[in-house]
C-alpha cells in the first residue's frame, strides 16, 4: 500500500484511489464516514479527474465504495452522503441495505439554474445513516440568527422567545446557512471544489467525541480533514488526482507541515497482508504467473 503524502497530528492523507485505501482497511474502525462525491455531472475538477462516465458504470462505481464505507464503520457509527436529490435517491437504498436512515438533510444550494422541463433546483441532499441504533448523538443548537445590518433578532419565535435556551436553537434537517460562495473575490482557493466547513463540521459533531475516527473517501479541498483536525478528530483521507491544495490548506490553518507524527495509532485501522499475498506479490514482481505459486503458504 502507498505510503501516506501528509501526516498531521490527527490525520493521515493518501493520494490513492479511496477504494484501494478502504480495501486496505479492517471492517468496522471508523466512527463516521462523510463522503461528497463527484456527481457525475461533467464538472471540471482542475485535476484531471474524468466526471462523466457512462451512466451505468458511474452508479456501479458508487455500490462498491458505499458499501465498503459501510462496511469500515463500527457498529453505531455514522455515515454521512452529500448528493444531488436525484443521486440521493439511488443512493439511499444502497445505504439501506447495511445501515439505518436517520435524516434526509436539505441543504439549500444558491446559484443553481433548471435544466430541461424541471423545477428551480434549490437544495442539496445530506443522507444520514447509522450502523444501528447511533454511538454518540449530540444534539448541536444553532446562535438565533440576528440582522446582519442593525443586530436585531430577525423572528420572534410566536412570542415564546424568553423561554428559549440561551445557547441557542436546535439544528433541524433543513440547514439553510451552507451555500457556499459562489464570488471569487470570497473563494479562499479559486477553482477548488470544497464545501462549506461548515457542513463536515456539523456532522462530525453530530455523531462522534474527539478522539474518533473519520474517514472521507473524496479529499476535494480538504474541508473534512480540516474540521476534524480543528475538532480533534482522527482522521483518514484520500484524494486521488491532486492533493496539493489539501496540504496547503492543512499548512495554512494548522501551522501543521508533512510527516508531522500522527499522535493516533492509525496502522491498527488497516489490515496487515498476509503472507501468501506478500510472497505472490514479490514474486509477480520478479515475472513469474502467480497462477504456478498458488500453493505457497
Ligand atoms: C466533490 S469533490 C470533494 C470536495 C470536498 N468534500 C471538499 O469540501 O473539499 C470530489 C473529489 O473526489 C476526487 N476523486 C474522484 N474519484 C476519486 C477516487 N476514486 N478516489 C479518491 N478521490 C477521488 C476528485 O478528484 C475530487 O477532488
């Protein structure tokens, strides 16, 4: 298995295809799976990566990752899917058939247009799925939302306003503050594909306690990495066509710089080979068919 290209004191990033990483990995070590991606849909990535491939294989492609991320999670663990509505719906049964649902979050998406005989797109979907009844559920309140011009409280709650928490309101499954900016003057990396912090962030509070281990399949521009770090989550990344912006970015908002030690004992997540798979292995290395050394042990 490739080495890792960055180590943090919480993560470690592979620049490798997510489903040799996963496959590499023992089942049920991960406490919460958040996964964006690519949808398939002809974007640009900037990185080479082909994102329209036929139909079909797309969706065969999709299987057989969801199921290994469901097959890494521990028993109680998380597993978090953003998609388009329409990928949503092909996904969720595939999810279903290890895990149990638990919210359709709509995240709402600005700056989308309709194509064909549609409606206006205006949400996105975070699929949220436990391996059995949920590990670790924190209940996570939102600050009541003020006018960002005079200060002032914007609702007034039907008049209940003086009985609310102080800390805030509870989140609900329709999550309305995560758009992302779509102005390059606000873009942070220009052309990067990522998300808004945001989004990984409520969801590793949502479902697991620092210490925990999260894994994204789909490195992007490194927005799960980073709040797991800053929450003091462990995590495990892979982004296979150009992980340079990931390294910048844990660089930049960590002070953190490659081969910094993992403070985790990650090599107790992935699976040692066995021997007869290393002996095959060096000797298909030295050109001889595995097919004669079958038998070795
Ligand atoms: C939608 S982006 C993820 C963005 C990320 N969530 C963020 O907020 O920064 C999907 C990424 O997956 C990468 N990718 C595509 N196929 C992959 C694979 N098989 N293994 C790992 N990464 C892959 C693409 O290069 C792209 O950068």
């Amino acid at each position: 298995m490739k080495q890792p290209v960055l180590t943090t004191h919480h993560g470690i990033l592979y620049d490798a295809d997510c489903l040799e990483i996963v496959g590499h990995m023992k089942s049920e070590v991960v406490d919460t799976v958040f996964a964006d991606p690519p949808f398939n849909l002809g974007k640009d990535y900037k990185n080479g990566y082909n994102d329209t491939v036929a139909r079909t294989d797309y969706l065969a492609w999709c299987r057989k990752w969801i199921l290994e991320c469901c097959r890494i999670l521990k028993p109680g663990g998380a597993f978090f899917l953003y998609a388009t509505p329409e990928l949503a719906v092909q996904f969720a049964p595939i999810m279903g058939e290890r895990l149990n649902f638990r919210h359709w979050i709509a995240l709402t998406m600005k700056g989308t247009y309709p194509r064909g005989h549609k409606l206006y797109p205006a949400h996105y979907a975070l699929l949220y799925y436990t391996k059995g009844p949920p590990r670790v559920f924190n209940r996570l309140r939102l600050p009541i939302e003020t006018c960002r011009h005079c200060g002032k409280e914007i609702r007034d709650y039907g008049g209940h306003r003086n009985k609310m928490n102080s800390k805030g309101v509870n989140l609900t499954d329709f999550w309305a503050d995560t758009s992302p900016n779509r102005h390059k003057k606000f873009k942070v990396r220009p052309g990067v594909n990522e998300l808004k912090m945001v989004i990984p962030e409520r969801a590793i509070l949502i479902s697991t306690k620092p210490g925990d281990v999260v894994f994204d399949p789909f490195g992007g521009g490194g927005s799960t990495y980073q709040a797991a770090e800053k929450l003091h989550r462990n995590w495990i990344g892979a982004e296979l066509y150009d992980s340079i912006h990931i390294r910048e970015r844990m660089k930049e908002n960590h002070s953190l710089f490659p081969a910094q030690e993992p403070r985790f004992e990650f090599e107790g997540l992935f699976a040692h080979e066995d021997k007869q798979d290393a002996v095959l292995r060096r000797i298909e290395r030295q050109g001889v068919s595995a097919r004669t050394v079958t038998h070795l042990s």
